[in-house]
C-alpha cells in the first residue's frame, strides 16, 4: 500500500510538472518536427529516427527531474507549514527562490506575512490592553459597590448612597464606549444640535458628584453645531467627573462661544512634565502621595478616561487642547471643525 501511495504521489507530481511545462513543451516538439524536416530535406532520412528518439529521451529525462525536483521542494514546504504553529509565519521562512517568476511570488509572499504579522501583533495588543483595562476596572468598581453595601448596612444615607450608585454608572458607561471605539463609526449619528442642551445634560447628569465634592459649575454661551450628541454629551461627563474626583471643592465653568467649548477649573493643575501625556491609554500619573498636587490621576484609577475622550474627539474632527498650570487652573478646550458646518 506504501508503495502504491508513493508510486500514485509521483505520477501525479509528474502529471503536474507536465501541465506547468505544457507551453514549453509545445514549443519543443515544433521545434523538433522542424528539426526532422530540416534533415530530411538535407538527405539525411537514416538517422532522423535515432536523432527524433534521442531528442524524445532528453525532453522525457529533462520533464522527470524536473518533477522530482519540485516534489522535493513542496515537500520541504509542506513539512515548512506542518512545523510552523503560526501558519501566517510561513513567508518569513520561505526558502530562496531559483527563477525570476518565483522571486516575485517570494517578494509577494514576503509582504503578505510581514502584513498578516502586523495585523496579527496589533490585535494581540488590543486584545491585552483590553483585558488589562477590564482587570483594572473591575477593581475599580469593586470600590463604589463596597461603599453601597457599607451605607446600606450603616446610615442608609440615601444622597451618599445616589453618589456611589452614580460612580459605579459612570464606570460602567466608561467601559461600554471603549469597547465602541472599534465600531465608533457605526454609532455616530451626526445631525445639528444646541451644544448648551448638551452641556446642561452633562452637568445635571453628575450633579450628585459635584456636590458631593464641593464643586460650583457654571454654564454659559451656546452654539449649533453638527456632531455626534451622545459622544459630547459622554465627553463632557467625563470631564466633570475628572473635576469631582481630583479638585473637590474648586470652581468649574463650562463656556460655548465661537464653535469652542471651554472647561475651566481652579484647581491643583497639572504638572508641565506630565501635560502631554495625561491623553495617554491607562496614564495615571504619580503615586497617592502627591494626589493633591495632580488632579487627573489617581492611584486606583484606570488612567482610560481622557483617553477614551482623545479617540472621540479625533473620530469627530474635535480639536482637543489641555492646558493648565500647576497650582492655578486647568484648561480644556474642545473646538469643532467649523469647515464641517453647512
């Protein structure tokens, strides 16, 4: 059976090799019938038959090793792909080509698995930075959920109890538009709106936070533009909650003027070393210790929150500008694209 299996491989391998080379051998046996009639034109009619043989031989011989020497090659390619657990792998260990067509093939190949590996490695990332953000997240749930159950089993407070369910809602609502960000562009719904509508629903909405911290807002202007109203309204939220929880007891306003939306606060600031990089996926900034002097951070916070507004805000053409100085004022400046206004 073996040898029946080897004997029916090569034949096949054969019946390939002569279905690749069928436009070279065409021209081979015109050539060769030419050949013969050159011969027999010139007198030589005895020996044609011994020269046609002669010739059949070279080309059967040439077609044989041919076939043997790419059974040979795609059986090293097979046993290349068998060992690989990473089949997207296989043209980076492709072996070097012998013809001009065949380094084609090569180069193409060669950029297909560099592509596939890029793809690859970028989707491993996000997956990780996914899973890191939900571990993180998950502890910092566990923290308003743990005040619930204490008040409920203490004072029963009801407002302190509306601020921690609150908390929970905002984090919740955190990580439901970072899993939307890979889909972000099938949930905009673009349409023209009143900003001050969006702004006064921000503000109601974490109302309980804000006082709680001690936090006096104040909303003024107003201008219509064309955008994404839930994704301001989140944006805004955001920002409100990051006023709540790292400047309690400072002043917050909220202007609309001239397609800008300035949030304000009087708080601690931001140091200049780490200004740029608050924007950054899972930044926290410095430890506990210095918490008062760094409102943005937290020492059990996820660091995605400006984050996940930075991708919005590129996702709607919404030009986003941090400013602040240490011990003084914090600054953010949201400014819509007025070209994409009719």
């Amino acid at each position: 059976m073996a040898r029946r299996g080897q004997l029916g491989s090569a034949v096949r391998c054969f019946q390939d090799a002569l279905r690749s080379k069928a436009v070279t051998l065409c021209f081979l046996g015109m050539g060769g019938l030419i050949f013969g009639m050159i011969l027999a034109i010139a007198g030589a009619g005895k020996i044609i038959g011994i020269l046609e043989i002669t010739y059949l031989i070279i080309i059967f011989s040439w077609l044989l090793t041919v076939a043997l020497l790419e059974r040979r090659r795609t059986d090293r390619l097979e046993k290349l792909l068998d060992g690989l657990s990473e089949k997207y792998l296989l043209g980076e260990v492709l072996p070097r080509p012998v013809n001009s067509v065949e380094r084609r093939y090569f180069q193409i190949m060669r950029e297909m698995s560099r592509s596939t590996v890029g793809i690859v490695e970028q989707a491993r990332r996000e997956k990780e930075e996914y899973c890191d953000y939900v571990e993180s997240w998950i502890h910092e749930i566990k923290t308003p959920l743990t005040a619930c159950s204490l008040i409920l089993d203490n004072d029963k407070d009801a407002r302190r109890l509306r601020r921690e369910l609150k908390r929970a809602d905002n984090l919740t609502e955190s990580i439901l538009w970072y899993a939307r960000l890979r889909t972000a562009q099938k949930d905009v719904k673009i349409r023209e709106f009143s900003v001050a509508s969006v702004i006064g629903e921000a503000i109601k909405s974490q109302m309980e936070l804000l006082i709680g911290a001690g936090i006096s807002v104040e909303a003024e202007g107003d201008f219509t533009v064309h955008s994404d109203e839930k994704s301001l309204c989140f944006i805004l939220k955001q920002l409100l909650v990051n006023c709540a929880k790292y400047c309690p007891g400072c002043q917050v306003s909220v202007r609309a003027a001239e397609d800008t939306i300035l949030v304000r606060d009087n708080g601690p600031g931001i140091p200049a070393h780490e200004l740029c990089r608050v924007t950054e996926r899972g930044f926290t900034g410095r430890g506990s210790a210095e918490k008062e002097t760094a409102p943005y951070h937290s020492s059990h916070g996820t660091g995605m929150g400006l984050y996940i507004v930075k991708e919005l805000c590129v996702r709607l053409g919404i030009f986003l500008k941090i400013e602040s100085r240490a011990g003084e004022y914090t600054c953010i400046r949201l400014t819509f694209d007025s070209l994409a206004r009719p």
